[in-house]
C-alpha cells in the first residue's frame, strides 16, 4: 500500500477544510503531528502550513489503510485521501480552525519517512536555542516560527506596495563594494583576479543611495542587505535587512510623516493601531529625562537635575563633582521607600554596571527621611531635593553624582531596570516617537579626535553651519531616529550634498584629502556634477518584525541566523577551506 501513488494532487490545504466541506472527499498533503491509537480507530494529526487536520483511520473502513497509519511516527510526510465528516460534539476542538470537522481516512502514502526529531515540533518546546539553530529546518516547522516569518514577508510585500505607489523605485545596489570607514568592521573578500585586494560586503547601502541621488532617480528603496563584523546582542546580527529608502529635494518634516504613514500600514499586519504626528523630543531632552537617545516612554520615572542644590553643600562629593564640572542627577521611586538595604544594594550594582562609583539614596517616610547619607546635609537641601523630584512620603529618591554621561546613562538603566521589575511597563502599548537634533560629532578621547554622531556623510543644520569651525561639537545634526518602546527602529538624517562642506567635515575627522579622495573620491567627484539635496532613513527590518512578533531577539525572526559568536551552527560557518582555495587569491595563513 505505501508504494501504491494516490492519483490527487492535494485537493486543499488543511485550514480551507470546514463545516462546507461535509461529505466531499479532500486530498490533503503534510507532516504527522500526533498519532493517537484508540485499539480498532487510529486518530492522526495532519500539519500543513496551514495548519492541522484530525483524520481517523478505521480498522473496518480499510485494513490496509489503518496499518499503514499503524506505522506512522511524529513528523512523517503524508498523502491522506478521505471524506470531510462533523466532529461528535463531545469531541470538537474550538482551539483548531478546524476543530469541528475530521476527515474519515481511506487512503494513505507515506512521502517521506523521518527519524525522531531532537525536539517537540510544538510551541514552548522545552529547548535550548542551540539545539534550535542546529536543526533550524526543524525548528521552522513550529507553528510560532512559521508565523515570524509570514509576518516578515508581510512587512516587505507592505513596504513594497506602500512605496511604489508613492513612486519610490527599487533598486538594487552591490554587494561586492570597497571599504570605507563607516563605524563597524567590514567584512572582506579577497579578489582571485586582482591579486592581494579586497571587496568589502556593504555595511549598509549609504554611499550608493547618495550617489543614485546624483544620477536623477529622486526616490529609491531598497530590502537591503547589510553586513557588520561587530560584537553581538539580542538585535543584532552580522548580516541584517534594512529597509532602505532616499529621496531628492528633500524636505525633513514632510519626509517623517510618510514614513510614520509607511509605518502606520507595516503595524497594521499586527493589528496595532498607529497614531500619526509621532512626538519629537530632542536628543538633549532624551539624554536629560531618559538617559537614553532611544527612551521607552511607556512609563514616567523621568530623571531630574540636582545639581543646583549642591553647589554650596557641607557634603564634600557633591559639591566637588557639580563644581568641577560634574552633575547630580535623580530620579524617584513610587512607593519605594519600604526598599531592603539589599535590594538597594543590587540598584547599586546596576549603576555601577555603567561607570558610577555609588548609588545615594533617601527614604522618605511618614517619621521622616531615611538615608547614610541624610546627616550631611541642610534640611533645606532636603526639602529641595524632596521639591525637585516631586516626592511624598513612602518614596524613595536615587541620586548618581558623576560626570554627565555616566550619570544620565548610568540612571537611565536603572529606570529601565526599576520599570521591569515594578512591572511599570505596559506590554500592549506601542509609543513611537522621533529622536531629533543629534550631536553631528562627539570626542573620542582614546583617540583625540571627533567621531561621527551618526556617520560623516550627515548634514548639520543650516543654522549651526558657521558653529564647526569654532565649536563643532555644539554642532547639531539635521537627524532623526525613530523609536518604539526603547528600541531604536530606523534613523535618517538630510545628506551632505555640497563637495566643499564634505570636504570640511572630513578635515574635521581627520580623513586628510589623500584618504579622502582615495576612499570617497567617487562620491565627491558626484558633488561635482549637480546633487540635489537629499535625505533618507533605514529602518531595521528584522528588529521591527522582533517587536511586531512579541520576540525577544531578532535571531527569532531571521530563518538561518548566527549564534552569538558569529556562527552558523547549522552549516558549521565559518569553515575551514583548502589550501588550493587559498593559493588562487594568494593568501597564507599565518595562525
């Protein structure tokens, strides 16, 4: 019988089948789930894409039938011939679309035999991510894999629709390009015909959007595939999507309600309802309240600048720190002050993670305020403190004194930290905002030099323009990232599109005019030749599918992602290769 070829194609995928199909003979095609054996009935679970299909195998209907599926095991490939039938009421299952129905099976051929999977094909299998990544093949078959990546396909049918009929063209730009210092560490390839060069694989598509800017295209997108060779986390990888857009004559805030529009339509998939006119804070006001240039907004917690208060304190810490161009910076804990000194001990640790030195803190209760801390300071210090954070009784204030960056970033974790384990943050509220008004530059102080904020081909703002020579690093950059929940989405900035103002920002990050030209000369010589202003955004393709899906990793999303060390531990990637692989592009190994 297992040789004998039903002679149906599939007649229907298994979540078409429904109460309209009662007493029609289907064909259905698709992997064993669960096999159940009730003595003289067989009960089989059929998984297709679709979904799953109950199908009974009756001794008495066929004996042949029924042995075959006698034999069946999890994860076989079948071919079930049979007639739609009304489940019992005692045995319908209102978690399955098809729970009302079963198929009456008397004709089977098995495709596809399979040894035991490592692990259940099921959701919340108990599995390490490992095993996972080993067998991804199998691993796709859960039905929570298989919907991940439904609903990346969705997201880029979405992009490409909402973006042709506004115009935007796709093109594709190459993969095999040259390096240049852009942020991350390239990956490279050695050419077999030029001996001793390289390609490198792009890092994202930036020099060549502009440059398809200055040959007339107006407005381009891209499903871009990018490369980092950089240390890895939850959301990122070292190959990664971006969805990759650029338009000329551009204009930034007209510019920014498309894309929250694009995005409307892409959360739409998840039926997440967007609210347009997104809000915009400042990077300064993301830094000061947040501690972060991507704030979670979705609860308060905001944190206060102190310093103010300390300027002429008998408590020598804060006063040298503010006076020596430090800060003291706060924030307040609703019903906090019950804390154990051990629980205080772990925020300590927190901060500490960030480069503080300490964690000061004050307990206010109804017999008065609780702190190691409190002796040294005036009653109106006190009160002010109290004022500023906006404290009552049974709150508890957390003070960082330190330099502005360790202390904003350093409680700007913590507030994080708190918001999770006071379960402050609201799981189903989506709260997007734009980030604008970036720093251009900010000072590498290993190296003595300013770095790019973002990247060196982003415009400043016109009216900061005449700040580089004398200051640049109070030189904001006409830049914008949208963010979601405190996760960095996409980030976009108007592009330099004039030859002498790149040239200056270069000199300013010390690419001298040999590296210059060697590195970029291709993308000055188009400044020559008539640019127009332009700008653009990449959104992290994968990381907005991460949120979209509930994961917590953009791994999740990815159908054969690395591991954390940059490895695939399907194909065993990176890999060894041979000697006379090595000898055609002329390269030793010296390890």
């Amino acid at each position: 019988m297992e040789s004998n070829v039903i002679n149906k194609l599939r007649s229907n995928k298994n979540a078409e089948i429904n109460k309209d199909f009662i007493g029609e003979k289907v064909v259905i095609c698709g992997w064993v789930q669960k096999r159940r054996d009730h003595g003289s009935l067989i009960f089989i679970d059929i998984r297709d894409r679709s979904g799953i299909v109950q199908v009974v195998f009756d001794q008495s209907i066929s004996e042949e039938a029924f042995e075959i599926a006698d034999r069946l095991r999890s994860e076989y490939v079948v071919k079930i011939e049979g007639k739609v039938r009304a489940r019992p009421n005692d045995n319908i299952n209102p978690e399955m679309a098809t729970g009302e129905i079963e198929l009456e099976g008397y004709d089977i051929e098995v495709l596809a035999e399979s040894e035991t999977p490592p692990f259940l094909i099921e959701d919340n299998a108990d599995v390490g991510e490992d095993l996972r990544l080993e067998y991804r093949y199998l691993d796709l078959r859960r039905p929570e894999m298989r919907d991940a990546l439904k609903t990346k396909h969705l997201v880029m049918q979405k992009t490409r629709q909402f973006l042709t009929k506004r115009d935007y063209w796709e093109v594709e730009t190459p993969i095999l390009t040259r390096s240049t210092p852009e942020g991350a560490r390239d990956y490279l390839v050695p050419s077999r015909v030029n001996k001793g060069k390289f390609y490198a694989l792009p890092q994202s598509p930036q020099l060549f959007k502009q440059l398809l800017m200055s040959s007339g295209v107006e407005k381009y997108f891209q499903i871009a595939r990018c490369f980092r060779d950089e240390d890895l986390r939850a959301n990122r990888q070292p190959e990664f999507t971006q969805i990759d857009i650029e338009i000329s004559f551009f204009e930034q805030d007209k510019f920014m309600l498309e894309m929250e529009e694009m995005i409307k339509d892409i959360f739409a998939i998840g039926d997440i309802e967007v609210d347009l006119n997104f809000d915009r804070i400042t990077y300064k006001e993301a830094m000061d309240n947040y501690g972060s240039d991507s704030p979670d907004t979705r609860f308060g917690m905001k944190i206060k600048d102190l310093s103010e208060i300390f300027t002429e304190s008998k408590f020598n810490v804060f006063r040298n720190i503010v006076n020596n161009d430090g800060t003291v910076r706060g924030l307040k804990v609703s019903g906090g002050a019950d804390f154990s000194r051990g629980q205080i001990d772990k925020l300590e640790d927190v901060v500490k993670t960030y480069g503080a030195k300490g964690l000061a803190w004050f307990a206010f209760t109804d017999e008065g305020v609780k702190s190691p801390i409190a002796k040294f300071l005036s009653e109106e210090e006190i009160s002010k403190l109290k004022e500023k954070l906006e404290v009552e009784n049974n709150d508890l204030a957390l003070l960082v004194a330190a330099d502005y960056k360790t202390s904003v970033t350093s409680l700007g974790h913590l507030r994080l930290h708190l918001g999770e384990k006071l379960n402050l943050i609201s799981e189903d509220r989506f709260d997007f905002l734009w980030v604008v008004d970036f720093p251009l530059f900010h000072y590498n102080d290993e190296e003595d030099r300013l770095e790019s904020e973002h990247h060196p081909f982003t415009a400043p703002k016109v009216e900061d323009i005449d700040l580089l020579d004398d200051d640049p690093l109070n030189v904001r950059a006409a830049a914008y990232d949208m963010v979601l929940n405190g996760e960095e989405i996409g980030g976009g900035s108007k592009r330099i599109h004039r030859r002498s103002l790149q040239e200056k920002v270069f000199r300013l990050l010390k690419i001298s005019k040999a590296e210059a030209d060697e590195k970029f000369g291709f993308l000055l010589k188009a400044l020559d030749y008539g640019t127009p202003p332009h700008g653009g955004v990449a959104f992290g393709l994968d990381r907005i599918v991460m949120i979209l899906t509930g994961k917590d990793s953009i791994r999740d999303v990815i159908a054969f992602p690395k591991n954390q060390k940059a490895g695939s531990l399907l194909t065993k990637a990176p890999g060894e290769v041979s000697k006379s692989q090595l000898d055609e592009l002329n390269l030793k190994l010296d390890i």
